[in-house]
C-alpha cells in the first residue's frame, strides 16, 4: 500500500496494540457532531434509495446564507482535498508558489508543475512575513495559502494579506487561501477574504466543516470564487455524485449553526494556551499557533512512537517541507485529553 502522510489513522494503531488509541494526530473537535447535525445525517439515510443532488442545491443555498456569498459562487465537494484536485485539474498552473511547511495536498495536486517554496522560518516562530512579497512575481500562475497554516497554526496579518491580495490581483495570478482552520478563531471575521470575492474573480477560498463539526468521516468541503465560470469547469472536472445524501444533509445543517464554532473556538483557546505552556515547561519550543493545534519541537525523534505504545496518538511533522525530525502537532482538544497526553510524556522522559 502507499505512504499514508496525514494524521487520523487510527487503524493501523488498532490493528498493532488491539485498541483504539486518543487521536491528537487529527484536529477534530473534541466536543462531537452537533446534534442538530447528527439528527440532519440520520434523516437522510431515507433519501439514500435516490442519487445525490449533483449541485448541492440545499447545501449551497444554506452555506451562502451563512457566508452571505451568492449559492453560485460555491462548488461543493467530497472533502476540501477532492476540492484541491479540481482546481489543480481546471487551472493547470505550470509555475505556482507555496510556503513551507504547510497542508501537503496543495503539492501533491500540481504534480508536474515548476514549485517555487517559500520557506517559514524557525526564528520568526513560523510567521508569514513580507518577504512572501518578492515571490509574487507576474509568472506565477498560482500561489496557495493556509490561514491559519497548518501545521503551524499561525495566521497572516490582515494588512499583509490585503497586500497580497492586491499583488496577486495585479499580475494575474489565482491566489487560492485555505481558511478551514478559520472557525476555530477567536477573531475568524478579521481573518477571512469572502469580503473581496466579489471585486477579484480569481481569488478562491477554500473551506469545509470536517474539523469544526466532527464529522471528518462524513467528507464535505466546498470553495468560494465569484469567477461563475470556473465553478461551472470544475463542475466538469470530475464525476457528477462526488458528495453523497448524508454530507449533503450534513452539511445544510452545519451551515445552519450559530453558536456552536464561537463557542468552540473559545474553549479551545483557553486549553491551547494551558497546553502550551505545560508542553514549554516540559522542554518542547512551541509555535504560538492560533487554531486548535500546536506545533511543537522536542529533543525526543522518537516521541510520535513512544506516545503510540502509550495509547496516545500525535503527528509526526518530520516529513513536511521545512521542518524535520524532533517536531510534532498535537491537537488541541480537552482538559482531559491533554492531561492525557502530558502524562504520558512525563512517564516516556521517566523511563528515559
């Protein structure tokens, strides 16, 4: 079988040790599926005796009320990644920027194209910076952006992005922004582009409810651009039954949420700065991330390892552009869960 590079499988840890371990690896919301959604889920299994919506017609009619974006500036798909291998397919850009380290699927998609990364620095704990600006230069066809990044958790300063997005505008070029890590903010409105789709039809955000409402399982992720005409190619890229009836109804329902992201994102916060300085106080340099994640590095290569013969599972970062062995993410999730986490390392640093 191929290399597996993301976090999230649990399987391999229940068919080595016979149990289901805590899952740190992948950013989920450890409060569950609201129950609004899950109540939307159970319901469709009834509508699953017909084909899914090929447009999503209610999905994108509820996600555009809630992100007052046209249901037209919307294309739905399996997950955010099915998403990113349309848009590789339909814009086939042959010269594209990205950082590093960041979400490996944006290079896996644009196979065969010329890469140019740039590098996020240790010594800026990871931020981006206007040195991005002399990479964007009038041949690249498309530069892709994590915010907030991961692995690092880092946003981009709303001036600094405005900036990019003004750069990009200039000479043409598609400026694809993640924001799937955005709901997890404490201040999400200061962070997301949806205010400047209208007046820059190659600007592309990308979104999904997968880590917010628990439901990584489900796969539904979708993009905003008011460029109607690439969303009508990407519509054509690819097979017509990509979202199912149940990640439809899922997803009409999450968009349908008020409080529940606000709520989250607050808590989290609270347990990610807790966390942080514990995992400081233990030896490890964290990144001041700002989504329900931390980087961090350890003196320990092996600690990914060691954590899984203790039940607990965390990403190894070692094979990400830009970083190397000795650095890990772990999710943020509750008081319990790290406590759990930090337990466990204290017994590995005990048994030396």
């Amino acid at each position: 079988m191929p290399e597996y590079i993301h976090g999230g499988d649990v399987y391999s840890h229940a068919e080595r040790y016979g149990s289901l371990p805590l899952d740190l690896s992948a950013n989920i919301n450890p409060f569950g599926i609201p129950e609004r959604v899950r109540q939307a889920m159970h319901a469709a299994v009834e509508d699953c005796t017909r084909y899914p919506d090929p447009f999503c017609r209610a999905a994108r009619q509820a996600i555009g009320r809630a992100e007052g974006v046209p249901p037209d500036w919307l294309y739905c798909g399996n997950g955010a990644a099915d998403v990113l291998d349309r848009l590789a397919a339909v814009l086939h850009p042959q010269n594209a920027l990205l950082t590093a380290p960041t979400f490996a699927e944006y290079e896996r998609t644009l196979a065969g194209a010329s890469i140019t990364f740039h590098t996020l620095r240790e010594e800026e704990d990871f931020a981006l910076t206007e040195r991005l600006l002399a990479d964007l230069t009038p041949e690249r066809e498309a530069v892709y952006l994590c915010n907030p990044n991961n692995p690092t958790g880092r946003t981009i300063a709303p001036a600094l992005l405005d900036e990019i997005v003004r750069r990009c505008a200039q000479n043409g070029t598609w400026l694809i922004v993640d924001e799937c890590f955005g709901d997890f903010l404490t201040d999400s409105a200061q962070h997301t582009l949806r205010a400047q789709l209208g007046t820059n039809p190659r600007l592309i955000l990308l979104r999904a409810y997968t880590k917010m409402y628990a439901v990584p399982g489900v796969r539904f992720g979708w993009c905003m651009t008011s460029n109607t005409a690439l969303i009508e190619a990407l519509y054509r890229a690819g097979q017509p039954w990509n979202v199912s009836v149940i990640a439809q109804a899922c997803a009409a329902a999450a968009a349908e949420e008020t409080d529940f992201a606000r709520q989250t994102a607050l808590r989290i916060a609270a347990e990610r700065q807790r966390l942080r300085q514990e995992l400081s106080v233990r030896g490890m340099a964290v990144c001041a991330g700002e989504a329900n994640f931390l980087l961090f590095r350890a003196q320990d290569t092996a600690l990914d390892r060691k954590l899984a013969a203790h039940g607990v599972l965390i990403r190894s970062c070692a094979n990400y552009r830009g970083l190397g062995a000795g650095w890990y993410r772990t999710a943020v999730k509750t008081g319990a869960d790290s406590e759990r986490l930090l337990q466990a390392i204290d017994e590995i640093r005990e048994d030396g």
